[in-house]
C-alpha cells in the first residue's frame, strides 16, 4: 500500500516544487500480513522490526523521470539487525549524518515490481534533516533504476492515488487520455475511472460491429438514445480523421447541483472512445471539454 504525499517524506513540511513528486510505502511487503503486535518501531517509526519477518529501515529512492520531473519515493530498506541497532543509536545523534547502509529493497515497485524487490542496494544521508537516499544499486536493474530517466506517464501511471500533476493514461493499445491531477484511478465496470473532489470522469473503449461504418454513422449510433440538450450546450468539432461531439446538462434529480458532460471521439478505423464526466462546479466545464480533447488515438 502507498500513500501520495506533497509534502517532504521525512520531515512533513510542504514542498514548494510540484516537479518533485513523493509517494510514500506504509510498510515493507513482507509486513503487510504480519499482525500488529509483531510491528515494533525503534523509537522513531522509521525504523522496524517485525518478528519473524525481519529489520528494516526506511529510505528515500529518487527515480529521474521526463519532463524535468523527480519521483521520490519513501520506500524500505531489509538490513540485518546489526545495521538497525546502529541506525537507532545514531539516528538522533550528530553521528547519523554518516550512517550507511547496506541492504535489499523491500517494497516490489511499479512499473519495475517484484524484479526490484529484493535488490541490493547502499543508502547514505545526504542531508541531516532527511531519510538517507539510495545512492547506489548492486544489480543491474537497481543500477539502472538510479541511472536512467524514466518515462513520466508511463511510471507514474501505475499509481492509482491522486498525484499532484496530470498524466498521460494508455486506457489500451490506441487510446490515451489525460488524467486530472488530483484524481485517483481505478478500473471499473468496464471503464477507466477517474475520481477527485467534485469531480469524476468514466472512459470507455469502444469497437464498431459494423464493418466500413463511417465515423459520423458510428457517432449516431452511439448517440441513440442520449439524453436530450439545448443545441446551446452540444458541440461538434471535426477531426482529421473523424469527428467528436459533446453535450452537457444539469440534471435537478439529485438535491445538490450537479453537472454532466457527456462526450465521444470518433477516428476512422471503427473505433471511438467514450467519456463522461460529472463536476459539481459549473465553472468546471472548461475542466470536462479538455478531457474531452485530451483523448488521443494513435491507430493507422
């Protein structure tokens, strides 16, 4: 389990710059199902040992990602106990500033996984007032991990908690979409879903069962039955290649206002993706026109 943070990993205090990006691991997996009373921190809880699974200590492993963009994330280190008695006695002590370590990472990270895990790696304190950092990784994939700059969506794509920034998603082969910063993903009956305050967003794939359809005809097909709105709040905008229309309402069933944004994108190529949003804000349907536009095809 991670938990999404803005804010330092060490210290709590907010970070002034969002191209830093820290996620933090609650616990090492191997911990995961060993029962609370055999949990015991070392004073400060970053430090661990756990009975019968083994010690550890938490680090900071920063991963260099494209555009300009540093994933840090507050994962744990396996030491042997010697390593974490040390780590104790120095951690409130002027010595920590020269505490390294040596041990295996312990938490099987995306997109890498249980090929990371496991992996011998060194960790120093570079700053006093932060978890010391892996500096160096003792298997090839470690190394490259700490070497190479990573794709930015492909990476932080794979965590489902809201992330201060907007990513690029792949919701198959072809087709991409933004996601919001601030929104939290899953995949749910059958569709990509997106959620944050006031807002969600649901996308959907779909593939025309009639062969040589033209894009507007596919259109129709999947507007059959839509709810009915003002000619002020739909919109049609051709593509190169195809065609998208949006309509938007504001239904009064619901006790609260509440806004919908329906929308398809339709390429040549019988096949369209399919969105629908739901804001609180009516000033947010500039928000649900640039997810809307966001969708991308990458077919022949």
């Amino acid at each position: 389990m991670t938990t999404p943070t803005t804010s330092c990993s060490c210290c709590g205090e907010t970070l002034a710059d969002e191209r830093r990006i820290d996620v933090r691991f609650n616990l090492p997996d191997a911990a995961l199902t060993a029962p609370d009373e055999a949990r015991h921190s070392l004073g400060p809880s970053h430090l661990l040992r756990v009975d019968g699974v083994g010690s550890f200590v938490r680090c900071l492993l920063p991963v260099r990602l494209t555009g300009d963009t540093e994933l840090v994330m507050s994962a744990w280190l396996e030491v042997d106990d010697t390593a974490l008695r040390h780590a104790h006695a120095v951690w409130e002590d002027p010595a920590y500033a020269g505490l390294t370590l040596r041990g295996t990472l312990a938490n099987a990270i995306r997109p890498w996984g249980d090929e990371l895990l496991g992996a011998p790696v060194t960790a120093e304190v570079r700053n006093p007032e932060e978890l010391p950092y892996v500096v160096a990784g003792h298997d090839p994939l470690a190394g490259r991990l700490l070497a190479d700059t990573w794709d930015r969506d492909d990476v932080l794509s794979r965590f489902a908690h809201p992330l201060p920034v907007a990513i690029r998603l792949e919701l198959d082969d072809h087709w991409s979409v933004e996601r919001s910063a601030g929104m939290a993903a899953r995949f749910a009956d059958g569709a990509d879903q997106f959620a944050g305050p006031a807002r969600s967003v649901a996308v959907t794939v779909f593939e025309d069962d009639t062969p040589g359809r033209t894009p507007d005809d596919f259109l129709a097909a999947l507007l059959a039955g839509s709810p009915d709105a003002p000619p002020a709040q739909r919109l049609t905008e051709r593509l190169p290649h195809g065609v998208r229309h949006a309509f938007w309402l504001t239904p009064r069933d619901h006790g609260r206002e509440r806004h919908e944004f329906y929308a398809f994108t339709v390429p040549s190529g019988g096949t369209a993706a399919g969105l629908f949003c739901s804001h609180e804000a009516a000033e947010d349907l500039p928000w649900a026109q640039h997810v809307w536009r966001s969708l991308q095809w990458s077919g022949a």
